[in-house]
C-alpha cells in the first residue's frame, strides 16, 4: 500500500509541472561569478509556447543554500520573437529574459531591480 501511495504522488508531482523550466543564477557582471540567489520558472502544464500566447508558470526564488524557496508565486509569461518575460499573478514579482542571449535575465521584486541572472 505505501508503494502504491508513493507512486500516486510522484505521478501527479510530476503531471501539475510537465512543462519548460529555466534554472537561473545570480551573477556578477563583471567578475561573471555566480552568487547566491536562484529563480526556477517552471511552465504549468505541457502545452507549446508561442508568440504572443500567454503561458502559465510557477516562480520560484531561492536564496543561499536552503532548499526551501524564499518567494513561490504563479504568474503569467509572454513571449515576442526571442523576448520572454514572466509576471506574477499579483504583480510584484517580474522575470525577463532573452532567449538568445540567457546570460542577460533580470530580476525585479516590487518594483526593485534585483540583478542580473544567467538561465539554463
């Protein structure tokens, strides 16, 4: 019985994110040294994203070692071209980046600048 428990889980774990997921760092610039802050965009559902279709995803914001997130948030993304921004639900949490050039994502927590991410 514990088996089967633990399969159901995992199943649906792994259905209600099947989607993209971008992992992204903190990094310096100038030393291009990675630091300690890291947001993971996880698409909800599979479907394919397109241009100009917005797109639902889970954010997620981690700080230092810990493996529990600071921030979690829904929200939506939009795309144009190679342009890929994500905005929460309630607007306080904004995530951009380029899907050409991922070394240039930034982050902005209410309204603030948060720095320069590198995505994978």
């Amino acid at each position: 019985m514990k088996k089967l428990i633990l399969v159901g889980l995992v199943l649906i774990n792994g259905s209600a994110w099947a989607g993209t997921k971008y992992v992204c760092v903190e990094y310096n610039k100038k030393t291009e040294r990675l630091k300690q802050t890291m947001v993971v965009l996880t698409q909800i559902g599979d479907e394919k994203i397109e241009e100009n279709v917005p797109a639902r995803f889970y954010f997620e914001l981690f700080r230092g070692p810990s493996t529990l997130a600071d921030l979690e948030t829904e929200g939506t993304v939009t795309t144009e071209d190679v342009y890929f921004a994500f905005n929460s639900d309630d607007n306080k949490v904004h995530f951009q980046t380029y899907l050409d050039e991922l070394e240039e994502s930034s982050l902005t927590l209410n309204n603030k600048d948060r720095g320069t991410f590198v995505c994978r």
